[in-house]
C-alpha cells in the first residue's frame, strides 16, 4: 500500500513538473508555432500499408535555446544546460493494432535546432495519460512534448510515440500495459524517425548511440520494447542503454496486491487496466463480472480520452475507494484464490 501510494506521488510530482514547463513556455511567450499544412516533404496522408511505415510529418512547434534555458532554469533544475534549441514534429507511420491490423498511428520527434553533426537517439515512453491532448504529438497541450524538446536541446533527437489510443488513433480505446503493442508502437515509431530523419528536406545524421527510457507506463513499454529489440531486432536496434522506470513488469504480482488492498489509492489505474484487458482479450465482455453494477458504466465509457485522471478518480469513487465497493466481492475471491485462470494467464502474459 505504502509502495503503491510512493509511486503515484512520484509520478504525480513529476508530471506536475512537465506540466508547470508547459506553462512557463506559454506564459512567456517563448513557445512558436510553425508552418503546416504542405510542410510534409510531398508525403500525403493515407493509410499505412505496413508496419514501420512513414505515412505523414507536420513541423509542430520551435523553441529557441535561450527560452529553453529559460525555462529549465525557471523550474528550478540545475545541472542542465540546453545547448541548442529544439524543433519538433509530429509522424504518422505504420504499426499493427491488437488484433494485428496495420493502422495509423502517431508520434513526436524533436531535433536539435540548429542542426549538427550526428547526435544520439533517445526514444522516450510516455507515462500513463488518459486524455488524447496530453499524448506527445499534441504539442501544445502534452507535458510529454515538453520533455521531447528538453531531450533535443540537450543535444538527443527525440522520439515519442503516442501509443495506439492516442493521436491518430484515438478512436481506439489504449491497450493499457499491453506488451506487445506498446513495443511495437515503439519501434515502428522509430522506424519511421529513421525514414524522416533521412529526408532530404530534413537530412540529420545519427552517430549510432540509441537510448530507451520512459516512467510508469513508460518504463513498463520501455522494457518491453528493450525485450523485442534484443530478442528479434538487436542488429536493427542496438540499444547503447535503457532506463525504465516504475513500471508493474511483474504484471501477475501488481494485479494480486492491487485486487488485495482494503482500499484503491488510485482506482484510475484499476479501471483502465481491466477495461483494456477486458477489451483486448474477452470475446464477450466480463466488466459486469469484475466492478459494481453502479461503476460498470463509468469503466465502460469514461476511458475514451475525454476525461481527466481526475474526473475518472472521482467518478469510480475517488482516492481511497473501498476495494469491495469498486470491484465485485465474488469476483475479488475468485481472483485472489484459484479463480479467474483464462484472466491470470493473459495477465502472466504481459509479464
């Protein structure tokens, strides 16, 4: 309980941070929106046809170095200095959904501005979010986007995917903490970079180092796609080294303690991981089996990206909700005796 409290004041505060470097950059003007439109190297938007795909790019935003320095300094961070300024741009590419479909799904990625010779790749995964506007490629809105920019005028060229649920595939439902997705999404989105960063009009050079890193959700979807990369792709993605970051990789264990806690500190996390996987996995929907009659609506439809971590919270009973007033007690004792095997499997299989 303890842990699971110190984890979301953690993520909390860091999110909390993105956020207030968001604000800093509008409230001072030193966020510049640029051109759009045709500004897509002749590429015109369709449908991909296979995975790694490179369907469209927009130029999204600039920051300058200085409003950049500006910016860390004013959150108070020391010991970073951005050196360049950054450009970023949102990327439709190419990558299989969950029932391995090819659709269209989106990203951001961040140069250094100006450029230079070639830099390090860091691919970054985005903790869990819950409206489509925080995802990386809405620019303006995502503390997500933010840290892309910081990584590029660290000198990094930044990649961010979305996630299917988010950007351009938001009218899917997130397959939230599912492995296979996630690190699909991941390298497709790197696939595709790679094509963009190779454009003529675009022309920037890698100098072969390839970071991972992410937090929550994103550590999980950042070891997750280490796994694929060193088990199916290590000659395509050498990874020079990864760093997730509070992520449940032990899936079955998390899902136990969860369902075993007295209360939910955060019954959020709860609903958009049993709705995903109930989506995901269940030819017929089990939802009434898992939640109460009165929150079996509110799961249903509350994780569409319209509304707030907020709004969500509250509406399932808000922090601290008594498990057994969130969740069926016939299905609790199922679950944590020898019940529910056909879920626990699936579990085991995000491990």
């Amino acid at each position: 309980m303890d842990h699971l409290t110190r984890q979301y004041t953690r993520e909390k505060r860091t999110r909390y941070a993105f956020i207030q470097f968001v604000a800093v950059l509008l409230v001072t003007g030193l966020l510049y929106a640029c051109s759009s439109g045709s500004d897509n190297g002749g590429i015109t938007q369709r449908t991909a046809t296979f995975a790694g795909e490179l369907v469209a790019w927009t130029e999204t935003g600039t920051l300058e170095a200085a409003a950049l320095h500006t910016a860390i300094a004013n959150l108070g961070l020391t010991g970073v200095t951005a050196g360049s300024g950054a450009t970023c741009y949102k990327l439709t590419y190419g990558t299989p959904d969950v029932s391995a479909v090819i659709i269209n799904a989106s990203g951001l990625v961040c140069l250094p501005a100006p450029r230079s010779g070639g830099n390090p790749v860091i691919s970054y995964q985005h903790g869990t979010i819950f409206q489509d506007s925080e995802a990386p490629s809405s620019f303006f809105t995502s503390g997500e986007a933010a840290l892309g920019a910081v990584f590029a005028g660290l000198g990094y060229i930044a990649v961010l995917p979305d996630y299917i649920g988010y950007g351009d595939s938001s009218a899917k439902l997130h397959p939230y903490v599912h492995a296979a997705t996630l690190a699909s999404a991941t390298v497709n989105m790197n696939r595709a970079a790679r094509t963009f960063l190779a454009l003529p009009n675009i022309n920037v050079a890698r100098n072969g180092q390839f970071f991972l890193t992410g937090y929550s959700e994103g550590g999980y979807a950042t070891l997750a796609t280490q796994r694929l990369m060193q088990q199916s792709l290590a000659s395509e993605f050498p990874v020079t080294a990864s760093e997730p970051g509070a992520g449940p990789y032990d899936l079955s264990s998390t899902t136990r303690t969860i369902l075993g806690l007295p209360n939910q500190p955060q019954p959020v996390f709860a609903g958009f991981f049993f709705k995903a996987y109930d989506t995901i996995y269940n030819t017929t929907s089990q939802i009434t089996n898992y939640f109460v009659a009165p929150k079996v609506n509110i799961v249903n439809t509350y994780f569409d990206g319209s509304f707030t971590r907020s709004e969500i919270r509250d509406a399932l009973g808000g922090a601290g909700v008594v498990t057994n007033t969130l969740f069926n007690q016939s299905f609790l004792d199922s679950y944590l005796g020898a019940g529910e095997t056909a879920l626990k499997a699936r579990i085991a299989e995000n491990d």
